[in-house]
C-alpha cells in the first residue's frame, strides 16, 4: 500500500495542533485528578470530624475525669468532668497547653491543698509521677474532695489520665478510721478489770473497774465462784479446767491472752479478754486475771465490717441501677476469659443499647430518665439471672450481659428474653422514630471460645461492632457478631 503524501507545507501546522491537542488532553487528564483528590480529602475531612465528634462524645459520657497530652505532653482533649474538678483554671485551658503549665495554674490556684507552701516540691514529685506513671494514688482537692488519679502512657508516647471522684469514699474511711481511733483510746485509757481467785475458783479480791464491768458491788462478789461471770460454755468449762490445771495435766491459758463470753449482773453478754497468772507461795496458790471490756470494740468491729463491705458494694456498683459497674465488668471479664482460656468453655457478651435515648430524656426529663434506665436494669436482672452471670451498666444507656458458659444459641436466647421483657413493660416513648411507642433496645452479641492470642478487649469491640450493625439495620434487634475463630 502507497503512504498518502503529507503537503510539506501543512506539515508545520499539523504538528502544531497535534502538540495541542495533546496538551488540552493532559491540562484535561489533570484537572480531572486534582478534583478527584480534592473530593476524596473533602471525604476524609468529614470522616476525621465525624470520628473526633464521636471521640469527644464518648469522653463526655464517661463519669470520670479524663483528660490526654500528647508526646510533647500537650494538652489535646479533656471532658467537662475534667475541668469541673479545677473549676478556677479550666476556663483558661485551651489545647496545646503543656501539663506542667496547667500543673502550675492549678497550684497556682490553690486547687491542690498537698501542694500548699511546698509548691516547687510538689510539683516536681508530680512531674516525675506524671513522666512515669504507676500505681493509682489519692490526690486531695479544696473542700475535703478526693479523687484517685490512673495515668497511662500511650504507645506514641503521649499521656492519658483519668481521676475517678472518690470523695464518698474517703470521707466515709475518715469517719471509720476516727471511730477506730477513738475506740482505742477508750480502750487504751481504761483501768482493766483485775480479779484474784484461789484453787477452788473462789474470787478472793475485785477492783473497781472489775465492779464497773461486771455490774456488782465487792460483797456481792467475794467468796463466790468466778463461773457466776462467765456465760456458757466457759461457765460449764471452767471447774473442769482448773483442776486438771492443779493436777498438771492443762495451762494453756496461762500467761496468754484469750477471749470469752461473759455476763453483766443485769444478764447482759459481754465479750472479754482475758489474761491469766498464776501467783504462788508457800501459804496458797492464787491466780490474777486481768480482764478487758472488748463489748464496745467487737461491737464497732462488726460495724467496720458492714461498712467496708458496703465501700466495696459502692466501689463496684452503679448508684442508679445498683447493677456492676464498669470497674466489676471489666474484672469479671478477665477473669471468665481467662477461665475460657484454661477450660474451653465458651462465652458470650452482649452489649445493649437504649434506642433513641435522648430523645427519651428530652421529651419526658431526665428524671423520667432514670426511672427508665432503672426499668430496663431491672429486665436485663431478670434475662440472666445464673449466679455466674453479670448484668453491668457499661455508660449512659449502655448495658452489658456478661454470660459465662453460654454458646451462641443461649446468648440468643437470653437476648430474645430481654426484648420480650421489655415489651411486656411497654415503657411509653412516644417520641420513637420506630414508631413502635415504647423504649426498645438494640444488642450487639458475640460467643465463642477463647483462644490465646486474643483478648477481652476484642470481645468488646466485635460486640460493639455488632451492636453498630444493629443500629445501622433499623434498632430494636439483636445483631450476632462474627464467632471468635483462632488463627
């Protein structure tokens, strides 16, 4: 085939318009990317605010103070319930600010009482424990308010910090401990009860704090058996032990401290110690007992003990729903996670979800509010009711079912038993874009066997992950996550 001839003179030209031609294509081919790469970092952007939206609303709902620094140990984010423990300096914060300079606006302001007039002091310690955090500790604030300080480095060298508002707590220890120190200055400053009988356990001699104790005049006490102020079974007892004692054949109460029941004259009981001596001579064997009241202090013990047990309810319990709190969840967690580790039982989590809470809380009040959530607690308390389950209020509206030994079937079921429970109450919400007019719930769940190489964490993300998956589905369901494989 003959090539077509090119007119020498159009040759110029031709190439000319080639060149632009193939200009106008790239000035085209890159307009085209930049406005594809300007929508995509647009997406990201609105991705970004949406995230930090998220993040910011999840400090906010936490009920303890949390606040993070950055590698530089600068300040980028901190709830409300952070800055409501510095009320005087948190106006002045702003991000950016580094923690030593917020250390000493607050020192400044006096919103530490252990830093006054030892500020410079003060303040490097705390440095030093900011820079390597450890083990929790009290900090005491203006009005006698406590909180208990958690800093934790994160992997990029920044710094979280969290204080937990313990000011019940410790007041309630204050009270105990002032009881305690009074007890025993009462204890320490009375005159024991001293008591001298003879080998037939007659008492031969009484001082007036003995009198005092027992509730009897001296007459009334000389020459008769000590056994009359003992309470059974020593009362039985004691005759017994003291003439095996004479034939050598007992003591072990000799010279040791030892309680037992005795009686006032009125037939009062009352706890003593005793301690017993033996005083010997030539004419007659006598034995001193000296005898202190512990009545009061068993009394005040058995007091501590309630109250203690009652610091511990407190420290794990949520006050509005007296279900388990985060602090017991996230324990009990590692501990049946652990226990699925070692013995192949599996677990399931269940994470439930208030639909359209806030609205609730606009529309009927915050006090109607927690009666709902206190309703709902109740429901969750009735869906697992085994002695090794755990219902816990996770924040907010967040529950979460912790069911140990159970499969994927049972968690369904006791989801299932939740929604119907609820429904049987038909709590009005009328403001429900579910249209059904009552509260309902969303569940996200997760079952399966531990396995090592994974952890508790996960379990909680994967629940939560299905309980987004719920929500995204319409709410007022329960969403089964992906069972746990190894691998």
């Amino acid at each position: 085939m003959t090539p077509t001839p090119v007119d020498a003179s159009a040759g110029p030209a031709w190439w000319l318009a080639l060149g632009l031609m193939m200009a106008l294509a790239g000035v085209t081919l890159a307009w085209w990317r930049a406005r594809r790469a300007r929508a995509q970092c647009e997406a990201r952007a609105h991705s970004a605010r949406a995230e930090r939206a998220e993040l910011i609303e999840g400090i906010e709902a936490l009920s303890e103070a949390y606040a993070m620094f950055d590698a530089d140990d600068r300040l980028l984010i901190h709830n409300q319930a952070f800055a409501r423990l510095y009320p005087r300096t948190a106006p002045q914060w702003r991000p950016g600010l580094r923690y030593e300079e917020l250390l000493r606006s607050i020192i400044a302001a006096g919103e530490v009482v252990p830093a006054l007039g030892q500020e410079e002091a003060w303040l490097a310690q705390r440095m030093q424990m900011h820079r390597e955090p450890g083990e929790p500790w009290l900090q005491e604030l203006p009005g006698n308010r406590w909180v208990r300080i958690y800093e934790r480095k994160t992997a990029s060298g920044g710094t979280i910090g969290i204080r937990a508002d313990v000011t019940e707590l410790v007041r309630t220890q204050q009270a105990l401990q002032t009881s305690q120190a009074q007890l025993q200055a009462i204890i320490s400053t009375a005159g024991a009860a001293i008591i001298t009988i003879d080998t037939e356990g007659r008492m031969r001699s009484a001082n007036p704090a003995a009198l005092r104790l027992f509730g009897y005049e001296l007459d009334e006490l000389l020459g008769q058996d000590v056994a009359m102020l003992m309470d059974e079974p020593e009362r039985s007892a004691h005759g017994h032990y003291l003439a095996r004692y004479l034939r050598g054949q007992g003591g072990a109460l000799m010279g040791r401290l030892r309680e037992f029941n005795a009686l006032h004259r009125d037939g009062t009981p009352l706890t003593v110690q005793l301690s017993v001596s033996e005083v010997g001579s030539e004419a007659e064997r006598l034995f001193v007992g000296v005898i202190s009241d512990l009545t009061e202090r068993k009394r005040f013990e058995t007091e501590l003990q309630h109250a203690n047990e009652q610091l511990l309810r407190l420290s794990t319990t949520d006050a509005l729903t007296e279900l388990a709190n985060r602090r017991l969840l996230m324990q009990r967690l590692e501990d049946e996670w652990r226990r699925g580790l070692r013995t192949g039982a599996p677990l399931s989590l269940l994470l439930v979800d208030v639909d359209y809470f806030k609205l609730y809380n606009d529309h009927y009040g915050h006090q109607a509010g927690d009666a709902a959530l206190v309703a709902v607690a109740s429901v969750l308390r009735n869906s697992a009711n085994r002695p090794a389950d755990l219902v816990a209020r996770y924040g907010g509206e967040e529950f979460v079912l912790l069911l140990a030994q159970t499969d994927a079937e049972g968690a369904q079921a006791v989801a299932t038993r939740c929604r119907e429970l609820l429904a049987g109450l038909a709590l009005a919400h009328e403001l429900s874009p579910l249209g059904t007019g009552r509260v309902t719930l969303s569940i996200g769940m997760v079952s399966g066997v531990p396995y090592r190489g994974s952890s508790a964490s996960q379990w909680l993300a994967h629940a939560d992950l299905a309980l987004y998956q719920a929500k995204s589905q319409g709410r007022d369901r329960a969403v089964t996550a992906q069972v746990f494989v190894e691998g």
